[in-house]
C-alpha cells in the first residue's frame, strides 16, 4: 500500500496525486438514482453486485434507495461488508471447502446470508455445517442459462437439486440464481433481447417444473448493467444484480443501446500525469496495466478526442498524441478504464470529487478480499 | 483485504485456503542462487527489479546474494522499500509533479536514491527540489533503445540531457537507463540476441559521445530476464535490473532457448480449488482474473498436462478436461500466472510453502503502492 494518499477531503481536482481512482460523485449519484427510477412500480427488487465496488459506502447508497441488500462473489468480500452493517448478503457462488464453509456459517450467525449451489455434494456440505453452527442459511440452485460457467442443466436436472435443498431442515430453498454473464456485453440490442428471452424460456421451464413437485420458487435473481431492464420485464425474474452500472467503464460503454435500454454514465475514471514526452507523436502517462486492468481493452482518454491510449505497460501507458501541442509534461488526463470491478480492486479507496473539489475518500475495504 | 489469511506457517500446502499466491521456497532460492552465479567473475553488478516482488522479504535476500540494491518503478513503491531498510533505490521512471518530487527528495535524505530524466524540464525540476530539499541524487538519462516508450533518442540529444544533468551541482549524473522492454519476450533467442545486439551499439555510441564531452559516464543500466545475459556480455552495460527471475511465470515460460541462456524455474503459483463440476468436459475454478492477471495470457495448469484453463472471469476461471475422471470438487490445483508482475499486486502476503509445508507468510508490503 502506499505510503500515502493519493488526496484528503478539501483538495482541489488538479492536486490529486496519480495514479488515482475518482469517483464523479454527481454522475454516480445519477446513476444509483437511475437505477432506482427504473424499478419504480415493478415487483422487482434490486440486490446489487458489491464485487464492482467492494466499498462499504457504496453499499450503503445503494440500500439507501431500496436495494434489499447486496451480492458478493466470495466469502471473505461478504465478511468485510457484515462487519460494516449490511444485513442482507447472497454470495453469488458456490462455496467448497471446510475453512470457507465455517467462515460463512459464522457470517450466518450475523447475517442473512445466501448461497449457490450447483452439485449434490455442496447441499451435503452447507447441510452438516449449518447444523454444526446452528445456523440456517438461503440456498439458491444455480441454473445455467447460457453462461456456460456454473449451474446445473434447465429443468430435471435443477428439479432434483432444488428437491434436495428443500428437503434439508437447515438450508431454506430460496429459488434460483440464473445469471446470462456473456449476454452482458454483446453489442447490439437485439442480440441481448435474444439472448436473455432465451434464458427467461429456460427459467420459467425450470420454475414451473420445480412448483409442479409442490416447492415454491420464492425467488429468481440475476441480471446485470447490460440487460437487466429485460430481466425486470420478463414476469419471471424478481430481483437484480446489476453492480457496473453505479460506474459503467468502457466494455459497457461499448454497447449500443436501443429504446427502453436504461443506459448509465461513466462516473469511474483513472486520473493520470504525462511524466514522458520524447516524441512529437507519443507522451507516456503514470497509469498502466496496475492501474487500469485491461482483460477487457485499454482504457479510453476521457473528454479528448484527438487522444488514443495506445499500448500499457505494468507502469506505463503510451498515448499517441497526433497533434504535437495537445499534451505536455505534467498535463493530467481521465481515463475510462475497459473494465471497472477488476480496475477497482487495484486500489485502496475512491477519491470521491464533486466538481473540481475532493469530497471524500471511500476505503475500497474488500479490494483484495479473495477468499 | 481479506479479514483472514490464506494460511498460518505450518499448516499443510493441502490447508491453505484459495485462492493464494504461493512460493516455492525451494524453487526460489535456486534462482536467486542461479542469478547470483551467473554474474560470478563478471564485473557487472545486479540490481534486481522491485516492481515484480514488491516483498522487502525479497529484497533483502537479493542484497544478502550480492545486488547493489533495488529498482522500483513509483515513489511510493521505493518508500516501501527504504521504510524497510534498503538503502540504495533507484527508481526507473521520470517523476513528474510537486507531489512525487517532494517525497522522492524526502527519501534521498534517508537512501541513495537514483532517477530517471528524459526532458530538460524534469532536470530543471529536480533541481530546484533537491536545492530546496538540501540533498543530491544520482540522476540517468534514459535512452530509448527499442522499446519506444520513454527516453531520449541515442546519439546527440542523450549527449544534450547528459551535459544539462552534469552542469547541475545538487543532481549526480550517473549514467544512462538503456532498458529494452520488448526484446524480453521475443520468443527465439536469435530475436532476443538480434534486439539486444542492436541496443548495445546504440547505447556505445551514445557512452562514447558523452565521453568525448569529458562527462564520465560511470553506470550503464538495464536488462531483463528474457535477455540479461546479453547485456551482461556486451562489454557496455555495467548492472542488470532483471526481477521476474525470482518467481517466472508463463510468458517467460514460453521464450524458446539456446546455449549459453540462463533460465529460471517457475516458483510462484496461484493455487485453487475446483468449487463446481458442472459437465463432464469442464470444471469452474475459484482463481480469475483478480487472483491472476492475464494482461499477458491465461494461467496454464501446473503438471496436470491434460488440464487447460480455457477462460477467466472475475472470479472464475473454466477449466477444460477432456477426462471427466480428472477432477472432482474440492480438488486443487497450482496455476502458472501468466504474468507475475501485476499478478503479485493483486495480494496481500506470498505463502511461502517448502514441500509440503507453510513455512513463513512474507507482506506483499508494497502492493498497491501506485503513486
């Protein structure tokens, strides 16, 4: 960790410290209160993904707004979010393993806790330690809706794992987990209409399949920034777990978007100093592939169109400047990064500015969480 | 951060919780003996890059071994490293900005600390700060050899930075920064020879022409472990910044060899658990892309040949298995990083195991040091 800050409550915008990640208030509070606006007279409700941000206050925002709690992807980033007073935490994973089930069932004891399951053996698992802790926790079966990641099979498959669930006093069968990752960033807007009708068929088969053995479906969660409004409409999913869209980052900016499509602005950026200048077509910035992660594409230069964040290095980002004025040694720039929740994870706290003054700075208190 | 730790030392390799970057302790220390070997009889001398380990642990082994001191590549990152004792840093960019300037002056008064300059202005800056500071540092002009990111060009304007720096009582010209970023993953060692062969006759004219202007050039500084031992053979440079020889990982795993290379072992790994099975041809494991970076390639299973690890997401990573016999849940495995580097900056501790065993945790003391 550094030393030291990148900035305190009070300074001025251009006296930042950098690399650093901002965070534009305005456009993020725009953002949750999008998001908010969008669920309005819907029987949906929102459970935002907090492996985005992994910020405790942002959390707080969001419940704040009517979110009933939020997601986690991992046991130890749900740790640090109940000891910071969220209540209400689904760990959108499955959990394996005898240190990490012990952790969770302790969160059980403090919070209401939910998890994934997508195999017999982790019920038999959640089973024996929540009734060695005493503890009752929310199941979810984890269906696969087109993600080809985790999750049982739609249908029979689903059916006999909910069965199981459901016939195990200490874990309450809390419905299914059917998030459609890939169709999160496929360009157009018919391509991700397609993609999540087709889920939404497999869910409601799946459902219906289950209630047809007598187990009510309480619950059917997913979604993300790039469909959810499709999810909220589908008379079959009942909550969301969108989490880019409290600051969007350039894969999602690169989607196009058609009517009823909720769209988001970009609210996180990487502020960064040209510290090269050595030729009239290239100045390197102090922002690199530690500062912004680049798995899915290189940050854009925010605001500044003759720019072209061309090449990162571990430390270095070479921006290709056609026009030989438009940058100097010391000038500062924003960058969009390509994808925000890994980019986040770099950093220790948000600096929060509002206009051209720092507001606050939020620790990042579960960057790093991995267990 | 996680608010538990990954391991305690003793536990068994099979207790550790995932995922967790590992160190091969014995693996390890063969390659810091194998560098340390290398350069016996040699008058080049080794100053290991930091940025790669970011582990005072590390560090002070390096020096135990023989190394001058330490490279960093951030203000931040090199006060780490004094905080903890090393004395001698020399911080392989340009530092641009009121900020960074003072705390570099700050830790001159505490270490010999070096820099890089590769415009007039940032001379002129570093100036005034180690007037206003009090102190001296040694300063080098980074000539760009080939790897068009910063630097001088070679030739006249190096000999022009070389004489603004000497004609500066508070700054000590000590020579020149010669690194040749690319040509350490040309994958041939004819490419490799070829890039540095290259270098070396530019960095030559380059000493030459300084000389004649009656300015010592006493240092030339470089090389990586892709190509070191050509530098160390060139008859021109003097001290070798190679880091990533300690730990490997996969990009340099796939450099092709010839006689007279020096190669490394892989001693770091992320190990993993399996946490869902869901068809017979694939498994979903719980290290993705925040627990390895993949800005230079997936991970690649380690002595499990019929494993390939086909895709990673945030906090996934599929893992193909053309046996379905192969890998059940719960079972572990250790991944080769494609990348070491930003793959060490995304934890807090290395568990250092020797056989079967934890032996020590180490502090990952300068991840996240960006500024």
């Amino acid at each position: 960790m550094s030393p030291w800050k990148a900035a305190q409550p009070g300074d001025w915008l251009d006296d930042i410290d950098t690399p650093a990640l901002v965070l534009d208030l305005d456009a993020f509070e725009r953002n949750l209160q999008r998001m908010a606006d969008s669920l309005k007279g819907s029987q949906v409700r929102l459970r935002p993904h907090a492996k985005c941000h992994k910020t405790p206050e942002i959390a707080i925002r969001q419940i704040a707004l009517g979110a009933v709690g939020i997601c986690c992807q991992k046991v130890s980033e749900a740790a640090v979010f109940v000891a910071a007073g969220i209540e209400d935490v689904l760990v959108t994973n499955q959990v394996v393993g005898a240190t990490k089930l012990r952790h969770l069932m302790e969160l059980a004891r403090r919070a209401r806790i939910g998890v994934l399951v997508d195999h017999p053996l982790q019920v038999q698992a959640l089973k024996a330690a929540a009734q060695a802790h005493g503890v009752t926790l929310d199941v979810y079966v984890e269906v696969d809706v087109g993600a080809r990641r985790c999750g049982v099979a739609p249908g029979a498959e689903a059916v006999q794992l909910a069965l199981l669930v459901a016939a195990s006093p200490q874990l309450r069968f809390a419905g299914l987990q059917c998030y459609h990752g890939p169709a999160q960033h496929l360009r157009t807007p018919g391509e991700r209409a397609l993609a999540i009708g087709a889920a939404v068929q497999q869910v409601r088969l799946t459902r219906d399949a289950i209630e047809a053995c007598g187990i009510a479906v309480v619950r059917i969660t997913g979604a993300g920034t790039g469909t959810f409004w499709h999810e909220r409409d589908s008379g079959v999913y009942n909550e969301l777990q969108a989490g880019s869209y409290a600051f969007m980052d350039q894969d999602y900016g690169n989607n196009q978007h058609g009517d009823g499509d909720v769209v988001f602005e970009h609210a996180l950026f990487v502020r960064t100093t040209v510290m090269s200048r050595p030729t009239a077509d290239r100045a390197v910035v102090d922002a690199g592939l530690k500062a912004s992660s680049v798995d899915s594409g290189l940050p854009t230069v925010w605001q500044r169109p003759g720019l072209c964040y061309a090449k990162a290095a571990d430390e270095h980002g070479v921006i290709m400047t056609p026009d030989a004025a438009a940058l100097a040694l010391g000038d500062t720039l924003m960058l969009v990064p390509g994808h925000c929740d890994p980019t986040v994870n770099l950093y220790d706290e948000l600096v929060c500015v509002r206009g051209d003054r720092v507001e606050a700075l939020w620790p990042i208190a579960a960057r790093g969480a991995l267990l």
